[in-house]
C-alpha cells in the first residue's frame, strides 16, 4: 500500500490504526482485501470519505456468526 501510494509505511499504519482506511489486523500485521483495496483507492481520489462504516461491520459479523 505505501509503495501504491507513494507514502511511507508509517502513513499506511497510521490511516489503518485511525480507521481512515479499511483492514484486517492479524495479530501485528495489517491486511488489505482488494475489496479494501478499492475502497482506499477511492479514498484518496476523494469520491469516498474515510471511516468505518458501522453497517458494514455489522454486517460482516451477520455473516461470520451464519
């Protein structure tokens, strides 16, 4: 993602432990699905604001305990 968007890798943790950018957090390590990944691209071209959104999470717990 740092390479991506040419931005230092403390940036990327940083927007990832904020929430601005969406991911997963194994242990340490931050991971970004490309369903993220597009998220994030549209994140910085601006047609999309950053932040959690609650339903999508909700959403996604629906389905894990399904």
């Amino acid at each position: 993602m740092a390479a991506k968007y040419q931005v230092g890798t403390d940036t990327v943790r940083r927007k990832a432990q904020s929430g601005e950018w969406p991911c997963d957090r194994i242990g340490r390590l931050y991971r970004f699905s490309p369903d993220q990944q597009d998220e994030i691209a549209q994140i910085v071209a601006g047609a999309k604001q950053s932040g959690y959104d609650k339903d999508r999470i909700a959403e996604a717990l629906r389905k894990l305990s399904a």
